[in-house]
C-alpha cells in the first residue's frame, strides 16, 4: 500500500504591531514578528523617507520629530508576503520654565509662580 503525503509549507506571516508614542530623543524598538519556513526575509520600511532597515528589529536611538510617520515591516519567503504597519507618533520634548514673581505694594505682597511647558501650563497666584 503506497501513501502519498503533500506538504505545504506556511507562508511567511507578519502578526499586527501595535503602534508606539515616543518623546523626542528616547530610543524606540519595535519587534517584526514573523513566521514561515522557509526563515523569511524581513525589511522595514519608513513610508515617508523610503529608508529600508534589514531584520526584526527597528531601533531608532535619539528620535526626531522628522522620523515620526508610518513603517511597514515585510516577510517574505518562497511560500509568499505579509506585512504590517506600524504608527510612531513624537511628542515633543517637555521643556519647564518657572518663574518666580514678587510683587511689593504697600501692605500686599503679591507671589507669582508661573510653570511653562509644552505639555502644559499651570499658574498658582498667592496673596499674602
């Protein structure tokens, strides 16, 4: 008795990558992950600037603003294609300024503190 047996091997597969927020100037890793076999060749790609990274891992050190945007992580094998996109957003860094106010008049004295940030801003008034 002669048994035939066919064998297809998985196509390369790319799960979802959630999307990231980053604060200008932190480093950001985000992981490719994929199966097939045969091994699949993985490339990442920056939508907006084209730039091509070879491998799972994208790593950027001392992100920029500029490098904000959409990347697509591809597999590809003999067996076929998948990929996936990924969002990183940049927030600008959080840059603080206080300032302290004193204002004499007569019998009042008037404290200002006043705290600047790109985030936010908070502004306390004292009256003594």
């Amino acid at each position: 008795m002669l048994h035939e047996f066919i064998f297809t091997a998985p196509a390369a597969t790319v799960k979802q990558t959630e999307n990231k927020i980053a604060v200008e100037g932190t480093d950001v890793e985000v992981y490719c992950n994929v199966t097939g076999i045969p091994d699949p060749a993985i490339i990442w790609k920056n939508v907006k600037s084209g730039e091509i990274i070879e491998g799972n891992l994208l790593n950027i050190t001392n992100i920029t603003r500029a490098q904000a945007g959409e990347y697509k992580c591809t597999a590809n094998n003999t067996c076929g294609v998948d990929s996936t996109m990924v969002n990183i957003d940049v927030l600008c860094k959080k840059i603080t300024i206080t300032l302290f106010m004193f204002l004499y008049r007569c019998d009042l004295m008037v404290i200002l503190l006043l705290n600047l940030s790109l985030h936010k801003s908070v502004s306390k008034l004292i009256y003594k």
